[in-house]
C-alpha cells in the first residue's frame, strides 16, 4: 500500500481543521503516523514488531531499487512512491542446511553487495552459452497463488553494455483471483527446468542501471498485475 496523508476524521463543529496522518504498510500492518517523517524501530514498535529480533529491514519505494535501512533510519513518508517495509529474520534455520550457492561467474560489485543486504539466497549460473542470476524465494506481493518464487534474470556476458531484459519464474505464477496474466506464455528452459518468461522491457542506461534497478523494474511488475 502506498503512503498517502488522510483527514484523520471530520472537521471540528468549531471549524478547526483536520488533523493529517500518514500511513506506511510494515510487513502487511498498516500503520498511521500523525507527523510525515518516522523512525524505523518506531515504525516496527506500532506494527508490534520486535525492533530488536534481528531483522533485515528493506525499504520498498515505487520506482526505485529496494534498499536495505537501519533502525535509526528516519523515513519520510511524503516522498512519492514510498511503499512498504519488508522484515526478513536475520537468521533462519529450518533444520536443513542450504546447499553452496554457485558462482559460476562474477556480478559487478555493487551488485554483489545489493544482493546480500537484501538478504537474498542468490547464484550466478553459467548454462551452456547463456549466463544466469538466479535469485531463490524471491517474495511476492499478496495476489498470487504461492508466497514466493525463484528468479532468473540473464546477465549478458558484455554486461552492464548490454542489458538486463525480461525475467523468468519458477514455479509459474498465476493470480489468485483467476485473472490470466499477459506476456507470460513461453517457458525458457534454465538449467533443464521451465521458467516463465515476463516479457517486461525498458529503456536501459549501461552508466546508470544495474541489478539494483533491474529488480525495481521486477517489483513493479509483479506488483502491478495485483493491482489491475
């Protein structure tokens, strides 16, 4: 849900205006704040979240790359685009160790730091001529049928000269309501499994656009085919 300043109820009998809030969506509480800027672990406090549990706090805004913010971080909710915190434990352990994640192939560093803040399992797979990033348990906006998905993304071998284009799903995504999603149809074939392609497309800047910005382009994707 996007940020937005409301009329916290009617105006007075004595013509006093209405008080403004603003609301910001934390891990699916939406919370209203009576001044437009917050902290983070306030934030997190009246979501009744644990500030101090050890979380990996992303920053989601429309248009922009996710970014990873501390809890003394202030937000400012008039900023357009503001959507959401995402909070992932720090430290998972479900009894099963990850198996070693490939590097068949090395991301520009910056690249490499984006993927680890957002707390992303992730490979970089070369497959016959093609090379892959491959992002696991990708999380999902509330619409579809699964939580999560796994990811690839084709990295060119002239990258960032050459762009990063479309991106791939697997397992399949499907909306909840039954609606059918456009440009979805092929299945690409990574690593001998089916991903389904998303034919999304955008002009790209090889001085200023990189993984970071590529997955801005993924998010408002996925999102947008909820909110249809």
């Amino acid at each position: 849900m996007e940020n937005q300043n409301v009329n916290a109820g009617s105006e007075a009998r004595d013509g006093a205006r209405p008080e403004q809030t603003w609301k910001l969506n934390v891990q699916g509480v939406v919370i209203e704040s009576r001044f437009p800027q917050i902290v983070v672990r306030d934030a997190l406090k009246l979501a009744g979240f644990d500030p101090d549990a050890g979380w990996i706090i992303v920053l989601k805004i429309a248009g922009e790359p996710r970014k990873e913010v501390e809890l003394n971080a202030t937000i400012d909710l008039t900023h357009p685009g503001v959507e959401k915190l995402r909070l992932t434990p720090r430290h998972i352990n479900n009894g099963e160790a990850a198996g070693p994640c490939r590097r068949d192939f090395a991301l520009l560093p910056q690249d490499e730091v984006h993927l680890d803040r957002l707390g992303l399992r992730w490979e970089t797979i070369a497959d016959g001529a093609r090379r892959w990033l491959l992002l696991h348990s990708y999380p999902l906006p509330q619409g579809y049928t699964v939580g999560a998905t796994d990811i690839a993304i084709e990295v060119p071998v002239s990258y960032p000269g050459a762009q990063l284009d479309m991106f791939y799903c697997h397992p399949h995504l499907a909306l909840a309501n039954g609606q059918p999603i456009p440009q979805v149809q092929c299945i690409e074939s990574v690593t001998g499994i089916g991903f389904q392609r998303w034919s999304r497309h955008r002009p790209w800047d090889s001085a200023r656009d990189n993984v970071g910005t590529h997955l801005a382009l993924v998010d408002e994707s996925l999102r947008r085919e909820v909110e249809r």
